[in-house]
C-alpha cells in the first residue's frame, strides 16, 4: 500500500455474525431455502435505550417514594387498619340492673332476647353476588322482606332483626357459620309485671339513639335500649351494664384463629326504693274506683314518710302500661296509645309535673305563717258570718262579697283549720276590720319556706316548679289591671286565684308540719345494691330547711288538723280509723261547677309515719272524692 493509501473502517455499520463465519455451505442451503441473508438480531437505537434507563430510573423511585409513605408516613395507621382487621373486638353483654321495692319484691325484670346483627367492616368487602346469596337465605329463615333487610345494611344499619322467635334463634344458631358478617347477640328485654301500677314512677326504656350510642360506645351498642322515663332515666348511669370485650383474632380469609376475654363483663347496679309496692296497688285500686263514682277524669295520690322524705307511693291516674315500650311489644296497642289524644294523656306524670289550684288546703300554712309573724294569737275568736264585705277602692257604692261555704260562728285559729273557715284566713291573710293581715308579700315568702312554687328535687325526671303569682307578675300579665287588690290576697289565702301547685308539693310541705319542722326532700330511691343485693351505697335524708317555723307554733296548727277529725272537715270519714289522724281538706273552685278536691292526712297523730295527699281533679259539684280514697287506704295500711 502507498503512504497516500489510507484503509477506511466504518464502524457505524455492524459486522454480521453470519458474514464472517457464513462459508459455502451455508449460502448453498440459503439458496435451496430460498433465504436471504437476515439478521439474527436487530439493534436498539440508542435514544431507545436511554428512555428504557430513564424510565426505570423513574419507576424505582416511584417504587422507594410508595415505600417511604407506606412504611414511614402511614405506617401507624396502616398498622392499626392491619390489626383492626386481623383483631375484632365484640361486646360480652351484661344485664342491666333491677329494682326493688323496700320489702325486696323485685318489680322490674331482665328477660333474655336475641338480635341479629351484622358486622358492616365485614359485610363491605364482599362482592355483591355473596351478599345477596346470604341475605337471600336469612331472608328465608327469618321470615324478613329480602329489599328491606338490604336496605337495612345499606342505610349502615347493625341491628338486622330483633327480638327473634325461639325457632327462628335455633335455626341461625345452627347456620351462623356460613352466614359470614352476621352474628347473634343476647339484649335482655325489660319486663314490668305491676306495669300500669308502678308506670309513671319507674318509668320505661326505649331503643338507644345515634348520638347517646356515640357519647358512650363503651357501655352501649346499636341494639341497646335506654332508660327513657322515671327512675330508669335519672339512674341511667347506675343502672346500666358495663359489657365485657372478646377479642377475636381471624386469618386473611377470616376465619377465626383465636379468642380471648379481655374484660369482664358486669351487670348494672340495682335500686332498692322506699316504695311500699302493696300499698301502691291499693291506693291505684282505691283512686281508679273513686274516679270512676265521680266521674271525674284524674287524680293523684302521694305518699312520704316524714322521718325520711322516702316515696312509699306515687300514684297518677290514668295510667299506662310502660311494657308497650319494650321490644316485642305489641305495636297496634302502642299506636293506639300514642294516636289517641286522650290515652296519651295518661303518659303525663301528675303527681310531679301536675299543677293545681290547692283551695283549703293552703290554710295550715297561712295558720303557721300568722303565728309566726304574730300577726293573731291562736285564741283570739273571729266571728265568721260567712261572708266579708269589702267596699271598693275607686267606687265607694260598690260592694264586693267573699262567701264561707257556710256560717262558723266565733272560731279560734284551731276551730278555723278544723272547719275550713274562709273568713278567718281572709281575715288573717289579707286583713279585716281591725285585723292586720299578712298580706302577699308575706304570704308568697312563707309558702316558699314549705317549698311551695319551687322543685322538690325528687329523683325523678320531669319534676315542674309550683306557682305563686305576686304583684309584678300580675303587673306583668296584666297591664291593663291597675295592680294588685286585696281581692287577690284574699283569694290566696284559701288557695284560690292564680296559685299552681303540684301535689309533690303539697305532701312534702306537710311533712314538715307532720315531723316537726324539718321540710325533707323527697326520695324515691333509698339504696343502691349489686346484683347479690349486697349494699353498695345508702341514700340519706335530706333536709331542705328547718327551724323556720317554731316548733309550738306547728303544735298549734297540728292539733287543728287533728281537730278537723274529731270534729270538723275530716269527721266521719278519718275518726273511724284504727290509729288517731289529723287532717285538712280542701275544695279548690275551678268554675262551672266543678272542682278539685283534696285531703292530706298524717297518722298516728303522736308519731307518724305516713302523710298521704290526694287530689281527684276536676269533680262536678261539691262530692266527698278524697276522703273515702283516704279512709279505705289507711284503714287497710293500719290493718296490716
């Protein structure tokens, strides 16, 4: 080769394999073949290759960032999801407490009843086809529109179908197994069996609501029922069971693997109460009979001890029967009782929610609040004609005339109480002739020291304050009356006008003329116990005041009370018993022609241990309606 020679080398093109080692051969069979000279490979281009390297180089990052959030940003959660699923928690049920009454007659029940519940955590992560098979079959078995059961499940819903019949429970119970998301779950059904007798003071559960379900996951689940009324709501939370946890430990498939207890569960506490369960029944016997001889349309008896303040009854009629409340009750017999205005009036408490004109039976503490503002000596004799006449304030010629039910002739303080004399507590009360008289101002602040127009504070729900009008609430509601006149006060010194009272009230005002002086709360529940009636915690007395009146100042209004048997209002009916009583009546005008009539009553005279009020609410015409209820129960309380 010359030095201007040079040998040139493509290195762009690629040198074929078969190129340097193809011999003759090869190419001969090619030719038979009818084969070209092929590539056994193509190249990638180099663009390619780096696309393929910058895509790979993106993917591992997106790999390691999935990584990093997985195990590092949610890996907390993702750890507690992971358990949640591996882990199920379920509630062991408990019972809920019971009640009793003071001689430990049981008066509320726990009866066993099984629920069908789903697991929705579950329920979701099947595909549809699953769930419809399974949903077909409880269908089946249940007796339970297949729509309306998916419905259940789609609204989120736990409680499928409650309350299962015995042959219904057998069959689940042997199919559970392969009815994956379901279980079966024991809710003690509440039973009352005096439930008309005993409805409006132990009250009644009703099924538990999403937002009280959420405040307490720990003590409730979906399918629980909550104290809605008297003694089950204001002792909910002593009542109620705290339920024990099972943990379950399932594969990836589900099935369980393992369970363990994990918390025991405990049954609620239960309520021993003051109430005399026996004597209730007979004064609702008594009451209902005497209601239907008048034909009046309610009334209420209430009865305290007055060393404690205790509730040995508490009786509003009508009543109801608080079992339609509970599950598997009959709901025709509900509705009939909710769509009915005037059987919806027998759900509303009387006795603590009532409020009342009180007429007479004002007068011992009009008595005691004169006494002790010295306003009359209780010997001084007023003579009653059986009337005042009052001359008016803007017109001289006219007359107004406050009428006695009839003419008591010289009456003393004691004489007054124990006939029921209008003219003298119009005398002492608003003032007559030369008499000075207590006036509102007065008498409003007495008949609050006897806890008049104030709750009791009774350990029950629904407990409304009584009323005692004065004179800027008359002001007030009627501006177009020139004020208060001495009309008013007379009208509130016998318990007539504007005065609302409940008969709570008026019982527990009359323990403190009854004990001496001390006005005690009333108390329905006396102890709480465990479910082996162990004690647990004693309610005591409570005082809401004493000493405001003086104790020989009280003496004198009891012996006028006792007089009001031997020989006044009461007389006739109260002097039969077989233990001394003392007494005040009262008949308090409604207008029209009708009435309410009352009488509170505390026996024996020496030291009693019963004051018993009752009101049977509008009575037409002037009847004995309290009276015969009262003799007919304390004959019978004394008798035992």
């Amino acid at each position: 080769m010359g030095k201007n020679k040079k040998i040139k080398f493509d290195f762009k093109n690629d040198i074929e394999p078969h190129e340097v080692l193809l011999d003759s051969l090869a190419k001969k069979r090619e030719a038979e073949l009818g084969l070209s000279e092929k590539k056994l490979e193509v190249p990638l281009l180099k663009k390619i290759l780096q696309g393929l390297l910058i895509f790979s180089f993106i993917l591992i990052l997106i790999l390691f960032g999935k990584t990093i959030q997985l195990q590092v940003v949610e890996g907390k959660n993702l750890s507690a999801l992971s358990e949640k699923n591996k882990f199920i928690i379920h509630q062991i049920q408990a019972e809920r407490g019971v009640i009793y009454d003071k001689n430990l007659n049981q008066l509320v029940f726990n009866w066993p009843s099984f629920d069908l519940v789903c697991q929705n955590t579950d329920w979701e992560n099947k595909k549809e086809e699953e769930k419809d098979k399974i949903l077909k079959e409880i269908s089946e078995i249940t007796k339970k529109n297949f729509e309306e059961l998916k419905q259940k499940i789609e609204k989120g819903e736990d409680l499928i179908v409650e309350n299962l019949d015995h042959q219904t429970l057998i069959i689940l119970e042997t199919k559970i197994g392969e009815l994956p998301g379901f279980r079966i779950e024991q809710n003690p059904i509440r039973y009352y069996p005096d439930g008309e007798t005993i409805s409006h003071l132990i009250g009644y559960t009703g099924k538990i609501k999403s937002e009280e379900l959420k405040a307490a996951p720990e003590f409730y689940t979906i399918s629980d029922y909550i104290g809605r009324d008297g003694l089950e709501k204001s002792y909910e939370e002593i009542l109620r069971k705290n339920p024990g946890k099972l943990k379950i430990e399932r594969d990836a498939q589900g099935h369980m693997i393992s369970k363990e207890t994990i918390q025991l569960p405990e049954s609620g506490k239960s309520l021993v109460l003051w109430l005399d369960s026996e004597l209730q029944k007979k004064i609702q016997e008594e009451l209902e009979k005497e209601i239907k001889i008048v034909g009046a349309k309610g009334g209420v008896a209430v009865a305290l001890d007055p060393k404690t303040g205790g509730v040995l009854t508490l009786v509003s009629y009508p009543t109801f029967n608080n079992n339609l409340f509970q599950k598997g009750a009959d709901p025709e017999a509900l509705r009939d009782l909710l769509d009915d205005p005037l059987k919806l009036n027998a759900l509303f408490n009387r006795a603590i929610s009532g409020k009342y004109l009180t007429g007479s039976t004002i007068k011992p503490l009009i008595a005691s609040a004169a006494l002790e503002e010295k306003i009359i000596s209780p010997n001084k004799k007023i003579n009653c004609q059986g009337k005042i006449l009052v001359q008016d304030y803007w017109n001289p010629e006219k007359i107004w005339e406050y009428k006695d039910w009839k003419t008591h002739g010289l009456t003393d303080l004691r004489k007054a109480i124990a006939e029921s004399c209008n003219v003298y507590f119009y005398t002492v009360g608003g003032g007559y002739g030369d008499q000075e008289g207590l006036g509102p101002t007065k008498i409003k602040k007495f008949l609050e020291l006897f806890g008049w127009g104030d709750k009791t504070g009774i350990d029950l729900p629904g407990e409304a304050e009584g009323f005692i009008p004065d004179k800027e609430w008359k002001k007030k509601t009627f501006p177009n009356d020139p004020g208060w006149w001495d009309g008013d006060t007379y009208n509130l010194s016998i318990g007539q006008g504007f005065l609302q009272i409940t008969p709570l009230e008026v019982a527990a005002s009359f323990v403190s003329i009854a004990n001496g002086g001390k006005l005690l709360q009333p108390q329905v529940v006396k102890e709480i116990i465990d479910s082996k009636k162990n004690p647990i915690e004693e309610i005591k007395p409570k005082v809401i005041r004493e000493n405001f009146i003086k104790p020989e100042n009280l003496q004198i209004v009891r012996e006028g009370m006792r007089q009001a048997v031997t020989s006044g209002s009461a007389t006739g009916w109260l002097d039969q018993l077989r233990v001394p009583a003392a007494a005040k009546t009262g008949t308090a005008e409604l207008g029209k022609e009708f009435y309410n009539n009352w009488v509170t009553v505390f026996a024996p005279y020496e030291d009693p241990q019963i004051v018993l009020t009752i009101i049977i609410e509008n009575v037409k015409g002037v009847q004995t309606a309290a009276l015969p209820v009262a003799k007919a129960v304390l004959e019978w309380y004394f008798a035992r």
